[in-house]
C-alpha cells in the first residue's frame, strides 16, 4: 500500500535527516529547500498544504 505524505511531512523527514546530518538549523533548510522545489514561498507551505 502507497503512504501519502503531506508537504509538511516531507519538511519534518527532511528536516530529521539534516539534523542526523548536523546540519545547522535542519527545520529552516528543510523548509526551504521545500519552498525552493514547490517555487512558492517559505510561508506558503504552512497557508496552502496539509
């Protein structure tokens, strides 16, 4: 059976893997690289998404 996942889904996996990485700021970069994928801004992940 496929999982669905919600943007903010892949924000908090990717966000984990960057901090298991020591990424500085993981939950920051994660969401944009997010927005940068999406071509939408930061803030709008969290207005348009669930």
């Amino acid at each position: 059976m496929d999982e669905r996942l919600t943007v903010l889904d892949v924000v908090q996996k990717s966000a984990d893997f960057l901090e298991r990485k020591s990424v500085e700021s993981p939950r920051l970069n994660a969401e944009w690289l997010a927005a940068h994928a999406l071509k939408i801004g930061r803030m709008e992940l969290y207005m348009q998404f669930d």
